[in-house]
C-alpha cells in the first residue's frame, strides 16, 4: 500500500530544500540534482505547486523557484490532496466498478475509521515540523 505518489513525496522533498533558503529562487535545475528527481517530472510537480500557491516563479538568469507559503502552514494533507485528491486508503473500487457490498461491508467501516486516525496525524504534520527535523 503507498500512502504517498512520487508526486507527493517529490512536492515534499522539493518545499524541505525550498524552505532552507526562502529569500531565494532556486533553479528547477539545481532541485532536480540535489534531490536527484528527473528535470522533465519535477517540472509538472513544481507547476502544481504554483499553481496551489504554495511557491513562486521568476524567469530570467536569477529565476527560479521559491517557496510563497510559510513552510508551517503548508500541511501534507493539502500535498496529498493536491496530487492525489481526497485521502483515502480503500476507494471500495474492483476493476473501475463500485462493489456491490459498499453499503454492508464492515472491513469499509474499519478502513474508514484508520483513514480518519491517519488522516488526522497526517493534519498535524507541515512543512515545517518536517524541517525542524531535518535541520535538527
């Protein structure tokens, strides 16, 4: 089970290396080899990510990227949501079609219950808290 696409892992990684240097744009270049993402993915992921609000864009020798939004208010629940939409460990889904037990089926209400507990951990953690500890 993965709870995080690249995407998502990629937008993290990419706002904690953004976060230790918020005054300047760095290039999606220089992101993509420090933290080893393909160029041509990291692009589409950054472009989400700017289009969320969450960092900026300047063209030019001295452009870039950088983050917009305090790395505190930045929580992974909204990165989950923006790539990969609602947060959901089990979409009740076999072959593109709805299971016809949704409504009696107690494991859903038991996948349910998790997927409130995770989700509610997952709330507690930002950009932030993560930063703290990487920087120690």
């Amino acid at each position: 089970m993965k709870i995080f696409t690249k995407d998502t892992d990629y937008a993290i990684r990419a706002l904690l290396l953004l976060s230790t240097d918020k005054d300047n744009f760095l290039s999606t270049k220089k992101i993509s080899e420090s933290l080893v993402i393909p160029y041509h993915f990291l692009r589409g992921v950054l472009g989400k990510l700017i289009q969320h609000g969450l960092i900026e864009s300047k063209e030019g020798i001295s452009g870039g990227v950088r983050i917009k939004k305090n790395p505190d208010e930045i929580r992974l629940t909204d990165l989950i949501k923006i790539y990969q939409g609602d947060f959901e460990l089990s979409d009740c889904m076999f072959r593109n079609k709805i299971c016809p037990n949704r409504r009696t089926c107690v494991l859903r209400e038991e996948i349910k219950r998790i997927e409130k507990i995770v989700e509610k951990e997952f709330k507690k953690l930002t950009i932030g808290k993560l930063l703290e500890k990487v920087i120690g």
